[in-house]
C-alpha cells in the first residue's frame, strides 16, 4: 500500500511503553526498537498485527 508522505507525517500512532508510560508520535518519526530503526507507522503496525521479530 502506498502511503502519502504528508498523510504519514499527520497521522499519529500512540505506544505504551513498559513502565506504562505512553508515547505519541508522528507516523514518520524515527524510532530505535530492539536496535533496529523503525518509522513509528511500520513499528505500530508490526507490534499489532503480530509479526515484529518473526524473521
């Protein structure tokens, strides 16, 4: 799915981290997660749907 840039950068993604703190970024943020670089939109979608990690 193709994605607008400015689409990304307007839409936010909302994590909870474990100290149960949240976090609400732009879909293009860059966020490090397990030492890898991820676009807080690609991150959010890996964590929900289940397949971050299954490579």
């Amino acid at each position: 799915m193709l994605v607008k840039e400015d689409d990304l950068k307007n839409t936010r993604y909302q994590f909870t981290l474990s100290d149960g703190r949240e976090v609400e970024l732009a879909g293009d943020a860059q966020v490090e997660y397990d030492g890898e670089l991820h676009t807080a939109a690609n991150l959010f979608d890996a964590l929900k749907e289940g397949y971050y990690g299954r490579l």
